[in-house]
C-alpha cells in the first residue's frame, strides 16, 4: 500500500515525452492477403493438376502464360463480349469459324486467370473438355479406358490454329489494341499483311526459292567449256543459253515455328550430323524436291531455299525428335512412330540472321553494326581510361628523375611507331577496305528503311532472340512418356555467369505439372537430348532487346 510511502518520491521515467503512434508502415502477412494478392508474391507460381496424360497441355499452358501480347488478346476478347468470347448465336451464323472456338478460348484464359490469383495448383477440367470437344483425337483411350497421351505439338498447332480464328484476335485495332496493352509498340505500317493476332506474334513469312538443279548444271559446265577453250561465247550460244535458262521460282507462305531436323547423322545414309540446334534449322529450310520443269518438259531435281522475310515476335521452335517409320513386312500395321534421342545442343540466344531473307539482312546489319561500333567504342574508352591512370602515376615519378629521362623515353615511343607504322598502315588499309566492301550503298539503304522486319519488335532489332520456356519430352516411346515445361522467371536475383561462359545463369522454373521447383539456365541447357532423361521438344525465344 502508498500508506507506508513517505514523501519525498524519487520516480525515474524511461521513454519519450511525445504522443505514442502506430508504425509508418503497416505490416502486412501473406496469411491476410486475398488470395490472387498472395500468389504474386509467392516464391514459386502454381501449377496445373494431371487430369490422365495431360502433361501435354499443361506443358504448354505454363509456357505461353508468360506471353503478355497473347494474354492480352484473350482478356480484351473476354471484356468485349457479353457472353465471355462470342456468343454462340454469333458463332453459329459465321460458317467459317468452328463453334468450339469461344468455349475454347473462353476456358483458356479462364485457366490462365485462375493460375494467377491461386496459391495452389489449378484444374484445368473446364479447358481441357473443351481442348477435348475442339480436337476429338485428344480425347481417344487406350485399352483400359484412361486417356491416351497426346502430341505438345500437336497441341501448340491447334491451340494457335484456333485462337487465331477468334472474332476479337482479328482486325488490325484489335491487334494493336493487345499490343497496346501488354506494353509494346507497335506501327500500324508493320500489321500489313497480317490478318490476327497469332499471326503477327508468332507468324514467320518464308520466301521460299526453287532453282532447277539440271539447268544450273548445263549452265556451269557450258560456261566451263568456254572458259578452258579460250573463247568467248557467240551470240547465237548466248540467245540459245538465254533460251534455256528457267527463271527461279519464289513463293511466299506463313508459318508458326521453325523446325530443326535432327534426323541428318542418324544412320549412315544421312549427309549431315546435326549437333547443334543451328545446323538442324539450316538443313530444314534448304532441301531437294521434284518439280515440272518447262524447259526440260519433265519432272526435275530442284532445289529448296526458305529464308525469313518477315520475323516474329515470339519464335516457336520445334525439335523433329519424332517420325514415323515405314514397316512393311510388318503382319499388324505399316508403320511405327519413333523417337530421335541424339543430343542437339542450343543456347540461350538464337542469332537468326543467317536464316532471313537479303532485304531484312539489309536492315539487321545496320543495327547489328550500331551495336558493335558502340561496343567497340566503350571497349576504347576503358582501354584509354586505365592507359591515361597509368600514365598519370608513372608521371609522379618520372618527374623525380628529370628531362632528359622524359626526353629519351619519348624519342624511343617515337621511334618504335615509326618502326610499326608500316604493318599498321597496312593492316589499317585491308580492315578499310572490308568495311567499304561490306558497307549499304544508298540503294541498299533506302531499299531497307521500307522493309518492315515484323511487328512489335524492339527498336534496332539485331535478330537475336533469348530463350524463355521449353517443352521436353521424357522416355523412349514416342505415344508414351512424360511432358515437362521450363519457364523462365519473370523476375531476376543476383546476376551470374554459367561456368566458363559469358551466359547468365538466370532463375528457371520447372513445372511438372502440379509440382513447381527452382532451376538455373545451366540445367535448361542439359536438355540437349541423348538418354532418357527429358529432352528439348519446343523451345519458344522472344526478341532480345
């Protein structure tokens, strides 16, 4: 009790005199976040539930989910339509669009929409029916009645197939408006031609070539004979010459992805061992076929060029790792589907300047030159900075030991370029000349500033693209096995650099299926192929800025 406290009380007050106040910052645990608020800071995204062999679709669902120009697209077609796409009175009146579009793309992004806002993994029930109702072979069996595995591939084709035929995909303002919203500019100059939005994505224009082997032949050898005899050709041999030449045949088709043919060193009748992904897309874009030739007035051994002339945003490309093989002393069928399991090595950035057509080299070559004249210069700008600090501190001392010292180092610099001056002038004078040789005349520059290289591409585009997801494909039987998707995260830690290269060795993510764990580049690029553990199937690039 106080009672037996006399006066006077010392009392000691620990603190501060001012008004007491909360925190500045709220704290703020993940357990009371809404649910799509926790999953954007969740260490890992969601995965996709395995509704019976469907690690086909899932595989492809995470990787395109990263595709903001193609989520786009499917969110404005949602908010545009009362009924979520097209409503189905709509859809039936135009006879050119399949009705399984809409539920198609409708579950799609409905998917796409719940991967985002859930912690958990996510069933994807309501898309994969659809996928079901729009493609009747992803729904076979086998024996047991469980569903049968399926294709990636086949899937990815028409998954694009179809979203390219949705009403909102199509239409340049359409086009521009997902661009728009993903963040990316985009001229309407470079949507001519373009009919959707798939096909401004992910359409690649080929300029296909043929030239008729037999001719080219007749040419070279005619042409041999004149030169070791001495003479010049007549008139009369050159009309006939003339006469005979058939002009090259040039095409132009749309594609969706590349493909790199990896059965060339398989057996020993192929020509070519294919190793890396680079000479694997070489030998799929030049080959032989037999064509009409109206000069010879028969069928003809001709040769089949493909370069890029249009290039896309994303760039899908597919490994030929399956093929079907011809069995006819087979008793129960005529043919087998087999698996390629060779290694093909890439990497990740895929320079595809070699495979584009001469007008779009013409415009990646000025961008291309930009960038090394820029680097070159820093390169200098560092080697003249550390020379000029060096000299600085070799100055302070030089100082110390008086004029003539300066004076004989300087006669001695001066005579040991005029010593070098000739080997350099040389050398200067040859580096001159290749640069003149491979420089744009006006021509070539004025024809390239009309030349659209693609739509949404970044600005000074150089033609290279780095890697962001891949589709592999694990086991030995090509109707059976395992998909997996590798994507990349969308947000980087610390930088590093894969051992003994100068690639980063950045943040990836492997989702099998409803199971998501942490990878770097350096074990995406071990999925080269040649066991049975999982090997490239498709790779999907974006434009590097």
């Amino acid at each position: 009790t106080f009672d037996k406290v006399k006066a006077p009380i010392t009392i000691l007050l620990m603190g501060s005199a001012e008004k007491l106040t909360g925190p500045k910052v709220k704290t703020i645990f993940v357990e009371d976040l809404k649910p799509e608020e926790a999953a954007q800071h969740a260490p890992e995204p969601s995965g996709l539930n395995n509704l019976g062999n469907t690690c086909y679709l899932n595989s492809v669902m995470q990787c395109l989910r990263n595709v903001k120009v193609f989520r786009q697209g499917l969110q404005q077609s949602d908010s545009n339509n009362n009924s979520g796409y097209a409503n189905a009175n709509a859809v039936a009146s135009n006879t050119n669009v399949p009705p399984s579009v809409a539920p198609f793309l409708r579950t799609m992004n409905s998917t796409f929409h719940s991967l985002d806002r859930s912690l958990d993994p996510v069933s994807p029930t309501p898309f994969v029916m659809s996928t079901k109702m729009a493609f009747p072979q992803f729904a076979e069996t086998g024996a047991n009645g469980a569903p049968q595995q399926q294709d990636a591939e086949e899937f990815l084709s028409g998954l694009l197939t179809l979203a390219g035929q949705g009403g909102q995909m199509q239409g340049k303002e359409n086009i521009m408006k997902a661009y728009k919203n993903a963040g990316v500019d985009v001229d309407e100059k470079e949507l001519v031609g373009v009919g959707n939005l798939v096909d401004a994505l992910f359409g690649i224009q080929m300029e296909e070539t043929y030239t008729c082997d037999e001719l080219e032949v007749m040419k070279n050898s005619e042409n041999d004979k004149n030169d070791s005899a001495g003479v010049d050709v007549d008139v009369a041999m050159a009309d006939a010459t003339s006469s005979d030449a058939e002009a090259a045949v040039v095409r132009h088709d749309l594609h969706r992805k590349l493909v790199c043919n990896i059965q060339g060193g398989s057996d020993s009748a192929s020509q070519t061992n294919v190793t890396h992904v680079m000479e694997g897309i070489a030998l799929a874009l030049n080959g032989k076929v037999e064509k009409h030739s109206e000069v010879l007035g028969r069928d003809a051994i001709w040769t089949r060029t493909q370069r890029m002339s249009r290039l896309p945003q994303i760039l899908a490309l597919q490994f030929g790792r399956f093929y079907w093989k011809e069995t006819p002393d087979s008793q129960d069928h005529t043919g087998v589907k087999c698996k390629v399991m060779k290694p093909v090595a890439f990497n990740g950035e895929l320079d595809i300047y070699e495979f584009c057509s001469a007008k779009v080299q013409k415009v990646l070559k000025k961008s291309r030159d930009k960038a090394l004249k820029e680097e070159e210069d820093r390169v200098t700008a560092k080697l003249m900075g550390a020379a000029k600090s060096g000299a600085d501190a070799d100055g302070g001392n030089d100082k110390k030991m008086g004029d003539n010292d300066e004076s004989e180092k300087k006669n001695a610099s001066m005579a040991m370029d005029e010593e070098g001056a000739g080997d350099d002038d040389d050398d200067l004078k040859a580096a001159l000349a290749m640069s003149m040789a491979a420089a744009p005349t006006e021509d070539d520059t004025s024809d390239s500033e009309d030349v659209m290289v693609g739509p949404g591409l970044p600005k000074e585009f150089q033609g290279k693209y780095e890697l962001f997801a891949v589709v592999t494909h694990k086991g030995r039987d090509a109707d059976g096995g395992h998909y997996m998707g590798w994507v990349k995260a969308e947000e980087q830690g610390g930088g590093s650099k894969i051992a003994d290269t100068e690639e980063d060795n950045a943040d990836w993510f492997v989702f099998d299926d409803d199971e998501v764990s942490p990878c770097k580049t350096e074990d995406v690029l071990k999925l080269k192929g040649g066991g049975d553990w999982h090997m490239s199937y498709l790779n999907f690039y974006r434009a590097k800025k």
